[in-house]
C-alpha cells in the first residue's frame, strides 16, 4: 500500500476521505442519461423563466385524465345497464 503523498501510476490519493487506489473507470449509462435529463430540465425551466422558451404545454397529464374520466362514465353506465329490470 502506498503512503499519502508518493505517487501512484493511474491513481488518487484522497485525503478528505482517506482514499488512496484507483476509481471506478466502468460507465453507468442509466445514471449518465438520468443525469443528462436532469441537467436539459433544469436548462429548460431556466430559459421558460427567463421568457427565451415558452412554455412546454402539459398535454400527457390531461390526456390521461380524460381516459380515466371515460373509463369511470363507461363503467357506471355499464352498471346501471344491467340493474335495469325488464
């Protein structure tokens, strides 16, 4: 093992937090990319802010709110269809 301050071929030496060794050097795509998508976000708020963007309109979240309220129409007529009595 290798004292603090000597040098290390492809390595750190890390004193805050007693590390001495070499990274991780692998990729995780899905942390990359989730990242990425937080980072074009935060971009995106700041230019809709700043009026340089209009705003992105929300369609998805009313489509699905419409499915569903079809759905629940769709279900209780279909209930009160067979409660009829002929």
């Amino acid at each position: 093992m290798a004292n603090i301050g000597e040098p290390i071929p492809r390595g750190v030496a890390d004193v805050a937090h007693d590390f001495v060794g070499v990274p991780r050097q692998e990729v995780n795509l899905r942390h990359e990319y989730a990242r990425l998508r937080k980072q074009v976000k935060l971009l995106r708020r700041r230019a809709e802010n700043a009026g340089l963007v209009p705003p992105k309109p929300r369609t998805g979240r009313y489509a699905i709110g419409a499915i569903v309220a079809l759905g629940v129409v769709g279900l209780v007529v279909g209930l009160m269809r067979r409660r009829r009595v002929f």
